[in-house]
DNA sequence: TCACCAAAGATTGCATACGATTCCAGCGAT
DNA sequence: ATCGCTGGAATCGTATGCAATCTTTGGTGA
C-alpha cells in the first residue's frame, strides 16, 4: 500500500538502554513520520514494527498507541494502525490551535528568557540556516524539523511543561501537515521571521512578539494548498499503490 | 498512603459493549478520580483494575497508560501506577494554561454559538444551580464536575477537536486540583460567573467575554491554597526513599 | 466478462505464562 | 534496641498463543 517501506528505520541497539523501549520505538517513529520518511497512510503492522526493532508485538503496540493518542497515527479496530493522514480540516485547526496559544506562549518566554536562553536560540537559528542554503529532500525536511525545534524551544523557556507537551503535538502535526500541504519552499522566509522574533525576545518587546508571531503563523499557513486534496480522499487511497 | 478504596468503583456489566473495553474503563476510572472517590496517590494495580472490570491485565494496562498520558495517573516502573497527586507547581501550570487558552476559546466560541448551543448552556447552568443549592460532599463533587462540563460546552462550541481535547485534560486535571487544594465553596461564586459569560457570550461580545473569562480563571486559583502543602513535597521527596 | 461468494491467509484483540524487579517481614548481629 | 541482611510474596515487564475479524484470492454462475 505504501510506497515508502517502513525498512528505512534505524535498527536498534538491543540491549543497550534498560529504559522504557515502547518510547525509544515511539520517538524513532515519531522523527520518522515527521521526516516523511513513513508516509502518510502507511501501514504500521505489529508484527513488523516489533520485528524491526527486535521486541514483540505487545512492545510494538504500546508505542503505537502513543503515537495514537498524539495524532500522529491512526489506529482502526481490527485493521491496525497507520501514519496519520490529516484531513485539510486537521490542519487547519492544528493551526488555529497554534495561533491562540503560541502568541501567550511566545510573551510569558519573553518575561522569563535568560541569557543562556538567548544563547540557545542562536544555536537553534544558525542550525535553521545551515539548512535553509541547502538543496534536496532531505535538507528540507531537516528544515522542517529544525523550524519546528525554534517554537518548541520558546515553549519550553516559557517554563509550562504542560504547554510544552502541547506544543509538541502541535508542531509534531505541524511538520506532518507542511510535508503534506505545503507548497513552496517559503520556510526560508520563516527563518527569516525566526530571526525577527529573536530579536524581539531580546527586547523584551511582548506586543511586537506577538505581532511577529501571528504574521509567522499565518505565513506558515498561508504556503499550504488546503484546497486540491479537499474531495479526494478516495483518489488518495487509489494514489498510493501506484 | 490511600485511604479511599478502589473499590469503591461501579462494577461494569460484563459482555455489554463490543466497543473498546479499556476506553471505557479509562472513563469509569477518570470519573473516578475526578470525583475523588480514588483518592490522591492511591496505588491501582493492574491485577485488581482487571478484576474489577473483568478484563485481564493487558485491558487494564492500556486504560492505566491512557490515563498517564493525560496526567491523571503516574506510572512507575516496575512499580505501578498512582492516582496522581499534583503538585502545587502543577496546579499552577495547570491555570496558567487554561488562562492562556480559555479567553481564546471564547471569543471562537462566541462567533460560532448557535442558538441550540445557547440553548445546551442554558440546560448546562440549571444542571449547575441544582447542585450549589444542596450540601455534602457529594454534591460539592457533583458541582465541580459541571462546573468543569461548562467550560468543556465552550471548547466544544469552539470547534476545535484538538482544543476541545486540551481542555478536557485541563479541566480534569482542574477538578482534581480543586478537590485537593480548594478552601472554600468558592465554586458556587463560579456559577455566577458562569451565568455572567453566557450573557456575554449570547451579546457576542468578545471583550467584555474575555474579560468576564480571565477573571472567573483568577477567582477559581485564588480560591486555591496551593502554599499549605508546599513543603509537603519536600517531606514526600525524603518520604521515597524510606 | 463481470458480479458475487466462499474459503484461505493475514492481522489484530485479548488472555495468560514466565522471568525480573521491588517490597516487606523476619531474623540475627552489633 | 537498631541496623542490615536474606528469603518470600507481590507486582510489573514482556513474550507468546489462541480466537475473532478483516482481507484477499480463487472459483462459480449469469
């Protein structure tokens, strides 16, 4: 059904880590979905899941199910799961969902950033413009993520971590849809704002913060195609094994 | 630790629903604790949560983890899982949150109300009354939770279903927070405030709801005392060990 | 040739079994 | 009397087996 093989995952060092291995499996998965590396629709069998990272079906399950309860994968009785499809209608909630939190998100940060902080966002920023000057799939997706890391960065110096985990899905949903739906490569213009609202976190300067960060997100919004695949969710599934 | 019972929870029938069996004894459980009929770091054991639902512990399992997602219970490994016991910290967060998606969800909510949502507020409010005007325990749970239900009519009036799913973690994670922490009936004053905001909302007037929404938000955390039992989590990290 | 149906194959849902870890009671030593 | 140790009980982590369900394929009749 899925072009793109679920073979392209890491393999795992198997007695490596004593911690919880559903959530090594569900993070690996998790950047994989997000890279387009799965993709959309796309089977994740138990059996094979369990089987590429050497644990049995009962482990597979478990990070399956997270990735459930994030939206990233979506999990039919009897049927299984597969990689989160988001409707146009998903994406744009996902969206209105970041536009009413990240403005508030974006001005406790500015109240709360420290100089460490600031450091961490030049890190963030000169990693988004290695990217940006590349060509190639892959560099975009790293874009992608890297732009991605930007917000989740100013939500975790916002210090909520119950927002953080919000975000997170958020921008995990966001990636997925820009990979789907976007359509020109305008997130180097998003970098550009990245830097912006750099600046106006030094200056503490809340309102200019929020204004930057509406006009970012509606620009990120704004580069998606919601209209073409809005009917054809059927052709889609006839798309696929071709 | 606990002194509340789990047994205290309805028996399920048995073959009843051919739905998700662990869904539905994640919502038995989340009432559960939401009403504080389980109490606060009280131990549910996979073995017994099976038993009483008569599932084996695979179902019990799934329904336990769901609940740690939306962080009503905490898992520990290779020791179990808890009834969450949320820190004064948490309950901050907890607010905070809310104060920073609430007035946005509002004012959505105040452009989308259809007149049959006005109507389903209205029911909602009067469900509400009943409760503020009877005494005990019972019926102070009962008025937290449609105090809750209120708020979630909101999110759901909004249109978002990822919104709507924040805020039911918030608001369960409110209740809890309440029961732990609240001081007064100060929640009967939230009814008031309640029946303020759908006027508001029913003048579609955005300013006057978000301000009517910030202020019911302050109202409800001041009627917390979260500094009583600030130093008990000291006492409860030294408690781990011994 | 097409539509329809039946049986085989594959996959999930769930329960149970077994090893691993933690907790606790009892006992002996200091 | 307190502390530390050891053995057992309880509980969790994980794998695996069986039944139920879905999908597919091969065949049959119109």
């Amino acid at each position: 059904m899925a072009t793109m093989n679920i073979e392209h995952l890491k393999i795992i060092r198997t007695g490596g880590s004593v911690e919880d291995r559903a959530q090594t499996i569900r993070d690996h998965l998790r950047d994989a979905i997000v890279d387009r590396r799965l993709a959309p629709a796309a089977k994740l069998s138990e059996s094979e899941v369990g089987a590429l990272f050497n644990v049995s079906r009962t482990i597979a399950r478990a990070a399956l199910q997270m990735l459930a309860f994030e939206g990233l994968v979506r999990i039919e009785r009897n049927r299984g799961a597969f990689v989160a499809n988001p409707s146009p209608e998903e994406a744009r909630q996902v969206f209105a969902s970041r536009r009413l939190m990240e403005p508030g998100i974006a001005a406790v940060a500015c109240e709360r950033a420290t100089a460490r902080d600031i450091e961490a966002f030049r890190v963030q920023l000169g990693e988004e413009a290695r990217f940006i000057g590349q060509r190639g799939p892959a560099a975009r997706r790293a874009e992608i993520k890297a732009s991605g890391d930007f917000h989740l960065l100013l939500a975790s110096v916002a210090g909520n971590a119950i927002l953080l985990r919000f975000m997170e899905e958020l921008i995990a949903r966001s990636s997925l849809v820009i990979a789907l739906y976007g359509k020109s490569g305008a997130s180097s213009c998003g970098h550009s704002e990245h830097v912006d609202i750099l600046d106006a976190l030094e200056a503490r300067d809340v309102p200019r913060m929020n204004n930057l960060m509406i006009r970012h997100l509606d620009h990120l919004e704004a580069d998606l195609d919601l209209r073409l695949k809005e009917g054809l969710g059927l052709k889609e599934a006839l798309n696929l094994p071709g």
